[in-house]
C-alpha cells in the first residue's frame, strides 16, 4: 500500500455515495415518469460508479494501479457515452407525471 491508499478509499466511498445517490434519484424518476432518457442516466452514472469501485478495488485489494486506471477509464468511458445518449434519447413515450397545487 502507498501513503495515498486511505485518499483513495475515501474519494472511491465519496463516488460511490454521491454517484450512488444520483443514479437511484435518476431511476426513481425513470420508474415514475417511464422516460428512457432518464433510464440511460440512471445507467450511466451506474457505470461510471461501478468502474470506479472497481477499479478502486483493484487497487487497493490486487495493488495493481495500472490495472484500476484500466478498469477505472473504461467503465468511465462507457459511462459518459450512455450519458451522451441519454440526451439523444427519445422522450415522447414518457407519460407527464402533474402534482396536485402546482402551476
């Protein structure tokens, strides 16, 4: 282990919390509204959470860095680009969710 393995783990826990966070709204609000768009952002921060645990954890568990940094970048690179769909995404199948007092 180096002198940056406890930075390491607590920047992965923050990802994995904060990444975590959004994902879940994401599909929560793709579970209420059915719109595919919010699906792939859903899926994509997914991606880009689970490349960073994972990549952090072959680091820190296997002690190998370069194979983290793959791991890592590939599941981000993956991420990014359900991300750039998401926003190409066809929304006319969503249904309109309307709350009660709003204007």
């Amino acid at each position: 282990m180096t002198e940056y393995t406890l930075f390491i783990a607590a920047a992965n826990a923050a990802t994995l919390v904060t990444g975590g966070a959004v994902a879940a709204l994401s599909y929560r609000a793709f579970r209420r509204t059915g719109s595919a768009a919010l699906r792939a952002v859903a899926l994509g921060f997914g991606c880009i959470v689970a490349g960073a645990v994972l990549g952090g954890g072959a680091h820190l568990l296997g002690g190998d860095v370069v194979l983290g940094i793959a791991i890592r970048s590939s599941f981000t690179a993956v991420g990014f680009a359900v991300l750039l769909y998401s926003l190409y995404a066809e929304t006319s199948g969503a249904r309109t969710v309307t709350v009660r007092g709003s204007r």
